[in-house]
C-alpha cells in the first residue's frame, strides 16, 4: 500500500541526526523522496563531515527508499537556494521543507558573546528563512506546498541561559504565523512544532543546569526533568500528518510534542484587560488597578534571590 506522502519530495534540513533523522526515515517509509540536509558539523557549528548526511540516506537506501543527501549550510541566504535547488534537480519538484537544523551556545545574558548570539540566529532563524523563502517562490508558482518549523518551548515560555536560542526559537513561531497569512492563498501551509526530545543538542545541556536553577530560584520548563527519557523519532509520526493531505486546512499552528502527546498551544490573546474609557491613563490611578487585578496573581520565574553573607 502506498504511503500517505508517496512521491511528495521532501527537504529535511538537520536530518543527519536527532529529530531530523527521525522524520526523514518516516517520511520516506510513507512514500517520500527525501533530500537529507545535514553539513554534518558540531553543535557549535564547526567542522563539518559529509558522512553524516550520507549515513542516512544510505540508510533510507537500505529500506526501499529515495534520498539524497546536501551538505549545504543553511545560514546563507545561498545555502539555502542550493538546497531547494538539489531538490529540483534531483527529483523536479518540491512538496514539503522541514527545518530541523539548529546549533547550541548556552550562556548566561551577561556572559553571552555577540558571535554566539549571531550564531545561533544565523542557524536557527535565519536558517529557517533562507530555505523557506526559497521553497515559496516554488509553492507559490505551483500553488501548493507544506512548510513544518522547530520552534521550542525556550522560544515560547522562556528558559534560563538561552536568550540568543529562545529568541530564534521565539522568532521562528511568529515567523512561521506570518508565512501562513502570506503563502495560505496559495494553497501552502505553514506550521510550527515545539519538540521535547533527548538530542545531541539537548545533552549537551549540563544535567546541573536544572539544579542551579532551582537553587537560584529559577522556574524550570515543565517536562525537564523527563527529558532524558522523550525519544525525538517520536516528533516524527506528527510532523508526517502536517506534511499530508490530512492537515490541508492546518496552517499557522504551534503545537507541542513529545512521547504520545501532542498538544495544540493557544494563539496570544488578551487574558484580562482595564479599561479607562477614552481618557489616557493617570498613573495614580493605573497602578492599583493594574496591581490589584491586571497582574494579580502572576508568578515571578526568577525573584530576587537575598545575597549570601
């Protein structure tokens, strides 16, 4: 029986390992041709091996499947043309880009260098733009296509030390919203995942993080503690039905997945609101209102900490 993505061809950028891995072999057990983009360097973006990519296609290969493998960094605006190009090239049309690729330089805001904030915004989200933009010049002419971004739960809530990752991760979701509204009237649809899955990427996160997090008063992201045990080929099966024909009215949606569960997270929408009819607030009479009830019950992630003597 024929899969539910037969003869669809797919991009899959970070797909020599983690949860990129696990998508490409899905999607090409359901029937996809799958370009596996992977340059194969290391979680800080350095080096690179083409042996990487070439594993899992060879292993796709090895199943009955169709892949080929592209070396291409996704951070340049030419990387990114290359890959949709190959995809072109090496099977004469372009269905689906999941963009999986991502890099780690994890510091606290006051440490944090400028070229490990630039980093990590060159892969994340710029990588996320030089493929997609590509891709839609292609969707658009054939009028139709499906678009799956990473963005994370560090991008949505928040989480200690990332800002550079929490803010690609962040800008990824509001991205993905805005290419739904621009590529919809196409026939395209644009969705974005936030994973919890045990990667090389997350491992490389100290196992004390957590710790001096709580010592120092810091919520920590719901679901850290189990994250050791969240296997990312289970993103995969979720990522497959965006990519289908089951999702064709899916588009600009966050969800979160992990394990067997999968959640649809809510839009930003106004939660509570005080009003001042027509008149410009006075701040004598803004504040206990805004104390009392606008931000009543609102829970500090990181108080102040009373210094040690």
């Amino acid at each position: 029986m024929a899969g539910v993505l037969q003869d669809n061809v797919a991009i899959i950028t970070g797909s020599g390992r983690g949860i990129g891995r696990g998508v490409a072999i899905l999607m090409a057990q359901e029937g996809a041709k799958v370009v596996v983009v992977d340059p194969g360097t290391e979680l800080d973006g350095s080096g690179g091996s083409t042996s990487i990519a070439d594993q899992v296609v060879g292993e796709i290969a090895a199943h009955g499947g169709t892949a080929v493998a592209s070396y291409e960094s996704v951070a340049p605006m030419e990387g990114g043309e290359a890959i949709v190009k190959k995809a072109l090239d090496s099977f004469g049309r372009l269905d689906i880009v999941v963009t999986c690729a991502g890099i780690i330089r994890d510091r606290m805001i006051f440490n944090m260098t400028e070229e490990e904030w630039d980093a990590v915004i060159a892969v994340h989200l710029k990588g996320t733009f030089s493929v997609v933009k590509h891709a839609c010049i292609v969707f658009r002419q054939q009028r139709s296509g499906r678009i799956i971004t990473f963005s994370s739960e560090s991008g949505l809530m928040g989480n200690s030390g990332q800002a550079n990752y929490g803010a690609a991760k962040s800008g990824i979701a509001g991205f993905t919203k805005v290419v739904a509204r621009d590529m919809g009237r196409y026939g395209v649809t644009a969705n974005s995942i936030a994973p919890r899955a045990y990667t090389r990427m997350t491992s490389e996160i100290p196992t004390a993080a957590s710790q001096i997090r709580a010592q120092q008063g810091v919520a920590a992201i719901e679901g850290e503690e189990d994250l050791e045990s969240a296997n990312p080929d289970d993103i995969a099966p979720f990522v497959a039905f965006l990519a289908s024909d089951y999702a064709a009215n899916i588009n600009g949606q966050t969800f979160l997945v992990y394990g067997g569960v999968v959640s649809l997270l809510s839009q930003p929408r106004p939660e509570r609101s005080i009003f001042n009819g027509e008149e410009r607030w006075s701040l004598d009479k803004l504040a206990p209102l805004a104390r009392d009830y606008l931000t009543a019950g609102i829970v500090n992630p990181a108080p102040p900490q009373t210094p040690r003597q």
